[in-house]
C-alpha cells in the first residue's frame, strides 16, 4: 500500500525559516503572510455503486464505507484587505485509510476492498479576525476550491476465506472541494502566530481504475466510486507575518 512520509528534517528546515522570517523581517509592515499547516481528523463517505467490478460477475454492490483516521500536511500564503478580513490561498496533502465491501448476488460471494485515499487539495480562502486580546484573535474562514482524489494501493480479498485476489488500479479523479472552520491565532513573537483550528471540509468523491490483477490476469472491471467524502479535521499552524 502506497504511503507519503514527510522527513522530520524537511519539516524542521520549514519551521526554522518561518521562525527566522518571523524574527529578521524589515521594520517595514506589509499585509502579505504564510505559514504551515497540520492537523488530523476522520473521514466518512458512501457509494451508489450497484455494478463494480468484472462484467461477467454480475455487478458489485458497494456496502459499508469505512475511512481510517485522516493526515494533513499544507501551507498557506495570504494577503490582508483589512486588520478583520484576508485573502488566502492554501495547499492540503490529506491521506489515509479507506475499506469498503462489494457483493456479487449473482454468485452469492463478497468481497472486501482496502487501499489508500488522497487528496491534494488547492483552495482560495476568505477568513474574518475577531480580535479578543492584544495577542489573540478568534478565526472564522471559509473556502473552495479543486482536489485531485486518488485511491491508491487498493487490494481486494474475499470475505469468506481472507484470501488475495487482486490488485486494483489506482486512479485519480479532479473534484470541487469546499471547507469550513473556526480557531484561535496567538502571536506568540511578534510576527510569529501559532495557531490552533477546527474544520469541516467536502471532499468530493473518489473512483478506482478500470482494470484488476490478480487472480484472473488482468481483467477489465467497471470501477468502483466512493461518494459524498467529508472530512473533520483539528490541527495547529504557524504563520509569519511579512
């Protein structure tokens, strides 16, 4: 199964050079930002697919969705229209585990699927500061945007026995994406925000690729598509103000 590891030693280079820009920026005040951005969450979803799978089997229907706990890593770069209102536009990685079952009536047989769903995510932002202290400011923001959705890694196994039957191409799909949140930003320097936030995003769907190997050799299928993802996500960040 497919899996993206970030190297410790690339985030610590990303955070000391926010921590330098925080301390070293020119006396001169712009309204440009940035930063970095983590969080973890969980995933749901469904599917309307009633014909998944090989043609001759007489069509798969996909039951019990199941996401694993979710992984986000991402940046942001913003400007500020006013000391209450700005502009961002983000980039999100979010990854994580996905099963889901088909059943085949026509042969009274299941099987059980498990791979990897991933999201690489751009999306424009609009967030309102509601300042409650010197240092600290309440945060609400909304945005949209597109997703690149890749189910990656996906095995399929029958349920009675647990046996292997095959490997499922991966596939990658673009679809709207839309996200919600609220949080709190504490400068903890004076260019330098730490920042701790809820959210609650679309995520669209996902599909696999059209062929299997395994089993049979490789053998067309008709996909399977997973539908209506949403993701709740709480995470920190950091941002520099330039």
């Amino acid at each position: 199964m497919e899996r993206r590891k970030v190297q410790p030693h690339t985030l610590f280079m990303a955070l000391a050079s926010l921590a330098c820009c925080a301390t070293s920026a020119s006396a001169a005040d712009s309204n440009f930002f940035a930063g970095l951005d983590f969080a973890i969450g969980a995933a749901s979803g469904s599917s309307n697919t009633v014909d998944g799978g090989a043609p001759f089997a007489g069509g798969g229907i996909v039951t019990d969705v199941d996401f694993g706990g979710t992984r986000m890593i991402g940046g942001h770069v913003g400007y500020r229209l006013t000391p209450a209102l700005s502009l961002s536009l983000s980039y999100r990685n979010t990854q994580g585990d996905i099963r889901w079952n088909a059943n085949f009536p026509l042969f009274a047989i299941s099987s059980a699927f498990q791979g990897s769903a991933i999201s690489n995510a751009i999306l424009g932002n609009l967030a309102l500061r509601i300042p409650l202290s010197t240092a600290t400011a309440a945060r609400l923001s909304a945005g949209a945007g597109l997703s690149f959705n890749k189910l990656s890694g996906v095995a399929e196994i029958d349920r009675a026995t647990g046996i292997f039957l095959a490997d499922i191409e991966n596939h990658t799909k673009l679809r709207p994406t839309a996200q919600i949140g609220i949080g709190l930003r504490h400068h903890i320097l004076p260019r330098l925000a730490l920042g701790l936030d809820g959210s609650l995003a679309y995520a669209g769907g996902f599909e696999t690729g059209t062929t299997r190997s395994g089993n049979l050799g490789i053998t067309d299928i008709n996909p399977y598509a997973i539908t209506d993802v949403w993701r709740k996500n709480i995470g920190v960040s950091l941002t520099v103000d330039f």
